[in-house]
C-alpha cells in the first residue's frame, strides 16, 4: 500500500524521526510569507505575473519565489535593508531593491501585476496603498499579510515610525495575548522594534479594516478571499474576466478551510502562552538574582563584621596564646619532674630491699 497525497518528510518504518527533524527546522513561529507558496502558485496558474511589488522583504528568498514561479521583474521595497539582503537580492538579475518607503515609492514604479502587502501593519499606510494600486493598477492581484489577529483590528506602529501623529493612534509597548483581550507585557509585544494601538477595534484600526474601508466604495469589482493561516493572507482579485472565477474557486479549498482555521487559532493560542511563560520565567529570574545579590551582600557584611571582631581582639588573642605556651612548657617540665622523681623513688626502694636482705 502507497500513501497518495501526504507531505513529504512523515517517516517510514526506517526512519520514523523524519517529520520530528522537520519540524525542529521551523521556527518557533510560523510567520513568513513563503509559507503560502501553494497559494501564490495558483495566482500564477491563473494570472500572468510577469511584474511584481513587494512591500516589505524578508530575508529576499519569498522575493525570489515570485522569480521562481514566472515574473521577469521583482521590484522589492524595503527602506532599511540589511547587508545580507542586499547581497541575497543581488543574486538574481529579476530582483530589484527599492530602498524608499511605501506608499511613496509605489508611484515611482511600474504598475505591477501583483503587488504583496507585508510592510507596516496600520491602517493609515495599508489604505493609502491600496488606494493607490485601486486608482492606478485596478487589474492587479493583491495579496496582503497578518489580515487576522493580532493586527487585523489592531495597528501595529514600527519604531521610529515614519507616520505623523496624526495617522497613529494613542499606542503602548505592551501586546496582545489570546487568554484575555486586555494588552500585557507578557503579550505579543516588540520589545522595542514596534508599538500597537492601545484598544483594538473601532474605525481606522488594524489591516484588516483598512482593506475594507478602501474597497466600500467600489466593492462590486473586488473579490477577497482570506486565508486563515499564519496569521491570515488575503488575495484581492479583479471581478472583471472568467480569469477572476477560476482563481476564486481554485483558493477556496484554502479560505474556506475550518480545519486551517482551528489550527490557526490553537497555534496563536500555544505561542502567547508561550510567551507569557517566558516573561514569568525572566522575572522568577530576575527575583532570583535579586534575593542571590541581597544574600551576598549580607555574607559580605557578616565577614566585614568578623573581620572588625578579631581584630578588635587580636591583643587578647595573642596574650592568651602566650600563656598557653607559657602553661604547655611548664606542664611538660613538671611531667619531666615526675618522670625523674619516680625513678628515683624506684632505686631507693631497690636499694633498702637489697640492705634488708642482706
């Protein structure tokens, strides 16, 4: 019997750790986009992709997955990019670095055929993006990052943020968690790379709200299909065309999944209580290391004290050290004494018992 249709790496009876050693590859948190290859393989199997804007580049390898799939040009935005990126995209005469912020730099590219939303998760610079692709590139695919919690309903502001206040809400550095809906510091937090907005929900909040604000005015040309996975990715199609049907039913399987939806909230759910064990684990830590560093200072103190002790008594100390040796000398002369005086006392008795004998 043959397993048709299962992932590779599950193990065999010969070797029965292999889906163990697959999973200790992955990071702790599922979050980049190239984990949807399977869905960007059928926006390619159904739409011809030859020009590509990514919003926010990883580590460059998704960035080479469009490549990969069929686009000629790549145009890859990213304001701050690492040395390693840029050596990684320099690799691949279809990948081009764009070292400006979105949604500025969009109107100085080309209008694309796909363009992925994976920047800043907040709602004013989400919407003035895509409300610049809707006027400009009305028959592109669009495909957006974390559309579901945490940030979907709630902004996220990367730190220094690039937005004036007035397009950011009242935000903390405390986070989400799944186990209640109040924000804590034991929480999806940044730790200083970002921010988030300190209520979540209400109007101009979150990525999620963002896209549907944008599409209320013209939402009868617009399909979203939404994907509840690693954090949600949602795929913006045209109406317009038979195109358009073909690639809505071929991501249903995908958007309409319970099943991916159910494992989706119980891995959020796993990972901030992950978290919170984490932070309770640093300051139990830290409360250790404070009660070692009180004691210490009480030992230190206590031989400080010693120390002033003896040598307040040192004198005394040495005197009854003197007499010590004075009284161990004088004993051991009065033992040599008693010594002597018992042999003599032996030869005078040897000595009368020989005269009464005689």
């Amino acid at each position: 019997m043959s397993l048709v249709g299962t992932p590779n790496g599950i193990g065999t009876r010969a070797d029965p750790h292999a889906q163990a050693r697959e999973a200790r590859r992955q990071p702790l948190l599922l979050h980049s986009t190239g984990l949807f290859r399977e869905v960007f393989e059928i926006v390619f199997a159904h739409r011809e992709i030859r020009t590509v804007v990514e919003v926010g580049v990883e580590s460059g390898q998704v960035s080479g997955l469009y490549a990969e799939l069929g686009a000629t040009a790549v145009h890859c935005v990213e304001p701050h990019p690492t040395e390693e990126l840029r050596a990684t995209l320099a690799e691949h005469d279809a990948l081009h670095l764009v070292e400006r912020p979105s949604p500025a730099a969009l109107a100085e590219l080309p209008a694309a055929d796909l363009y992925v939303l994976d920047g800043d998760h907040n709602y004013a610079t989400v919407r003035a993006e895509l409300d610049w692709i809707l006027a400009h590139a009305p028959e592109a695919v669009v495909v957006f990052h974390d559309l579901l919690w945490p940030w979907g309903r709630r902004d996220l502001y990367y730190q220094p943020s690039q937005l004036g206040e007035e397009d950011q809400l009242p935000s903390t550095e405390d986070g989400p968690t799944i186990w209640h809906d109040e924000l804590t510091p034991t929480g999806f937090v940044g730790c200083g790379a970002f921010r988030c907005a300190e209520t979540a929900g209400g109007e101009g909040n979150g990525v999620l709200t963002a896209v549907e604000d944008a599409l209320a005015d013209d939402d009868e040309s617009w399909h979203l299909e939404l994907v509840p996975a690693v954090f949600g990715l949602g795929v913006l199609v045209p109406r317009r065309g038979t195109a358009a049907d073909g690639l809505v039913r071929a991501l249903r399987p995908y958007s309409r999944s319970s099943l991916l939806a159910a494992m989706e909230n119980n891995r959020l759910a796993l990972y901030t209580q992950v978290l919170h064990l984490q932070y309770e684990a640093a300051a139990h830590a830290d409360r250790l290391a404070g009660t070692v560093s009180t004691q210490q200072a009480e030992i230190a103190a206590l031989r400080d004290k010693l120390d002033w002790v003896i040598a307040g008594h040192a004198e005394q100390v040495a005197r009854l050290r003197e007499t010590n040796r004075r009284l161990t000398e004088q004993l051991a002369e009065e033992q040599r004494v008693g010594q002597l005086l018992r042999a003599l006392a032996s030869t005078a008795a040897a000595t009368v018992q020989r005269r009464f004998r005689s």
